[in-house]
C-alpha cells in the first residue's frame, strides 16, 4: 500500500482543476470501458475523483498518485460491477450517445466487451500507457501473465502489432 | 486495425463537456470551506445559496426592536422563550433601515474587541486505502492500515479530552457573557468545535455596550452517532455546519423582529416549532436553516440564540432542536 500520510481536508481550488484536468480523459476511458454506461461512469468519475482531491494520502511521485487513482477507478468499477451485474447489463446502444465519431465508438464498444482480466492489462497498456513490466506492479501479476492477456486481448481487439 | 491506429482512436475518446462540468462544478463544491470562524465572517456563507445576512452584527442590532405581541411560556420551564417575526428584505432595504435608525455598523465592527477560547479543532476526514477500503481512525487522529499498523498523522495531543477541553473553553467563553455553558452534551459529543474556537467579542452600539459568543461545528464522523456513514450519507455529513450566537439583551426580549437579507428569489419558508422541552423555536427554512430563541430568565436576564444549520433537513434540525434543554439552572445542561 502506498498511504503515508492522510492529507489535510483543504485543497486549493487551482490545485482540484489541475488535477481533475490531468486525469479526467484518461480515467473516463477506464471507467467507461468497465460499466459500458454514461450515468454509471459519470458517478464512479465523481467518486474517484473526490477521494484523489479530498481523502487521498500525500504521494511521494507523481507516478505514486496516478497508480493510485487508476487502482481507486478499476477498483470502484469492480464494485459496481459486482453489485449490479445480474440487473445491469452493459447497454451498447448508449454508446452513439457517447461517442460521435464511429470509429471512436467501435473501438469502445469492442473494449467494453472484452472479458475482465484482458480489459485491466489493455487499459493498462493503452489508455495509462504503462510498460509490461509496471502493468505487473500494479495489478500483482507476473509479467508473463500480462504479455499472455495482452495477446489475448489483441486478439480478441483484432489488433495487429508492428514492427 | 493496426496498434497504431489504435492508439490514435483511443486518444480520440473523451468525456463530452456536459459530464466534464457537471463532475468539475460538483468536486469544487465539495466541503472545500476551511470551517474557520474568520472565513466564515468574511465570506458569508458558501452554502447558502438565496439567503444571507448582511452582517451578523445587523441582525442582532434590528432584533432589539420591540413590535408588540403574544408571550409564549415554555411549558413546565422556569425560563420563557418568545416569538420573533422574521422579516426578509433587499440589502438595499436593510442599508435603508440602518441609516433610518442611525445603526453604524462600520463603527460597531471597527470598534469590536475579540477575544478566543481555545483554537478550535482541526477537520480529520475519512482517508481511503488503494482498494478502496475507509482506514481505521482512533480518537487521536492516528489512521490504522487495514492490517492494523498504524499511520501516524498529526496526533491529537487531547485524544479523548477533546470533549472536555471544547467544553472547558465553552464554559470559559459563555462565562464572559454571565451565563453557563448552554451547548448541549450531544453537540459536544458528537460534534467538534471548529477553528478558530469560541468566539466572545464586545463592541458598543449607541454608546450601550454589546456582547456575544459565537461557535461553530463541525460533525465528527468517528463518534457513535455517525459512524456507521458510507458513501454519500458520509459525503454528505462532512458538508455539515451548526453555528451557535448567544447574545445577552438588556432590554425585554419580548416579540422582536429580526431582518434577514434574500439574495435573488424569497423561495424560504418561516414558522415557529416548540421542542419537545417546550422551547418556541422561530425558523427560517431555506437551503440554509436558521432558528431563533428569544429568552427571559429571572437569573440570566434576557437573551437571543440563534443556530444556524447548513446542509440539514428540517427533520435533523428539529431532532437537534429537541436535545437543547433551556431550564432556569442552565448549568444542569
């Protein structure tokens, strides 16, 4: 665990703004690509978002904060999802919705299909832009296993890599 | 798809400017007042959106004025509480009706002497860990990992005196005004005094001199009360504030009139509730609650409480109202 130290209640307005702009993009994509849903999404953002400005621990790096709020985000996702999946399914058609332009909205939708365990490592790898090696740290498994549910999630993704 | 092309649709995705404001207003009115009793004389209140008063010392100056009327007695109490008409005006109006009575409020705040009992309490929320798990926290302020090893984070020197040292600066501060310490047990138990700490301040209006203790508090979400909260109900109890004014009148206290100023549409609600102790309470609702108590005791003299509630329902203000115990022996409290 990375808390070190609780934080004051007090946050600058300048200091919420900076951050929520850092993230904002990047943790969408991750939420959204686990509830598949607008609303969910939005509450989960809220969340997220309130525990990083206003109950989060003082983080030693940067790189210590993103880890965290990217666990916090995958994390309250999971939640949700494990509370609502009988009742909520993912609702692909609110996807025109979200997305505007069609190719955006394909690869989302495709993401937001894919089985749990390859949507982390992808999301890992593409949206946060973590190496193998940190996607290991993160999610506490071997770095095999990451390169395996990578491939896996390619291939399901219909991603062909370069050279 | 090659991986490349991949990655430039995913940078593609992005959250549309609804959702993106309404998150962005949302976190930015998230408890973000510093609950300091300064910030909140300078800045009025954060959370009230339609009624404010001008000043605090412009309340208190128009309430003195005597209109005539009904008496209420507190049922089975030896100390009598009155009705109070709350009357809602323009600051234009108000600015009107001080220069009418020559009120000076400038000469009054210029001229007012303050005085502080005890700093007050610092706000500990809640702190999370990476699964998401709320810590452990002891009535020190230390946090627990969920494994029990312990966190240090700027421990409270009082710990567990903490009630009894926010009681001691009460008793000190009501003791300047001449009355006991009329905070009820609930409130400190349950509730911690903010910064800034009792409030006694002194100044003259008309050459008479003027005098009263103000207090606010913030909930303590660790105590038996709350501490079963999560999730918004937690959320939401961080956000509350009760502010406590008690101003002793040398003058009848019968059937005042009190101004408060509305910002925008009068969308408020007033009406008088007695307590369950039989104590006439006089409320404005809004989104910000306001009560008033006037009072007559043969021992204490004359007198006016007001508390103000933010982010509370009607229902929790009442429930708060029913704990306070005005009886002619205040110090039985």
């Amino acid at each position: 665990m990375e808390i070190a130290q609780c934080t004051d209640q007090w946050i600058s307005e300048e200091l919420v703004i900076k951050k929520y702009n850092k993230y904002k993009n990047m943790l969408f994509n991750i939420a959204y690509s686990y509830v598949g849903n607008k609303h969910d999404c939005e509450d989960i953002l809220q969340e997220a978002f309130i525990k990083l400005c206003y109950h989060a621990p003082d983080f030693e790096s940067e790189e210590n904060e993103k880890r965290w709020i990217i666990r916090i985000t995958i994390n309250l996702c999971k939640n949700h999802l494990g509370k609502y999946w009988n009742r909520k399914k993912v609702p692909i058609e609110e996807l025109d919705e979200v997305f505007y332009q069609e190719n955006v909205r394909n690869v989302m939708s495709d993401i937001v299909r894919l089985p749990m365990k390859y949507k982390s490592c992808i999301l890992l790898y593409y949206i946060a832009g973590y190496k193998i090696s940190e996607i290991s740290d993160i999610l506490h498994i071997s770095e095999s296993a990451v390169k395996m549910r990578l491939k896996r999630g390619r291939d399901l993704l219909k991603i062909e890599m370069e050279d | 798809m090659k991986e490349k092309e991949f990655k430039e649709i995913l940078m593609q995705s992005k959250m549309d400017n609804f959702m993106d404001k309404k998150i962005m207003n949302n976190l930015l009115s998230y408890n973000t007042d510093d609950n300091s009793l300064e910030a909140e004389e300078q800045n009025s209140y954060k959370y009230r959106k339609l009624v404010k008063f001008a000043t605090k010392a412009a309340s208190v100056v128009l309430v003195l004025f005597v209109i005539g009327g009904a008496t209420a007695w507190a049922a089975g109490l030896l100390v009598k509480t009155y009705p109070v008409d709350i009357k809602t005006v323009t600051e234009e109006e108000l600015e009107k009706l001080h220069e009418e009575r020559k009120v000076n409020i400038d000469e009054y705040l210029a001229n007012r002497e303050i005085k502080r009992f005890g700093d007050g309490n610092k706000m500990k929320g809640p702190a999370y860990d990476t699964e998401g798990n709320m810590l452990k926290r002891d009535e020190y302020g230390n946090l627990y990992y969920t494994d029990g090893s312990i966190i240090e984070s700027e421990p409270d020197q009082w710990g567990k005196g903490r009630i009894e040292k926010d009681k001691k600066n009460g008793d000190e501060a009501f003791a300047e005004i001449g009355l006991p310490n009329l905070i009820p047990d609930y409130i400190y138990e349950n509730y911690k005094v903010a910064e800034g700490g009792f409030v006694y301040s002194e100044s003259n209006i008309d050459g008479k001199p003027y005098k009263n203790v103000m207090v606010s508090f913030f909930p303590e979400y660790t105590s038996p009360e709350f501490s079963n909260l999560t999730g918004n109900d937690l959320r939401t109890l961080l956000k509350k504030r009760i502010w406590f004014t008690i101003t002793p009148v040398d003058r009848p206290i019968e059937n005042t009139y009190v101004y408060l100023t509305v910002v925008g549409e009068d969308s408020g609600k007033t009406y008088s509730y007695t307590t369950s102790s039989g104590i006439l309470c006089n409320i404005r609702e809004d989104d910000h609650i306001i009560v008033f108590i006037n009072y007559s005791s043969e021992i204490y003299g004359n007198g006016q409480i007001m508390l103000e509630f933010s982010q509370y329902t009607i229902d929790e203000v009442k429930a708060i109202l029913d704990k306070l115990t005005l009886i002619e022996d205040f110090s039985q409290n």
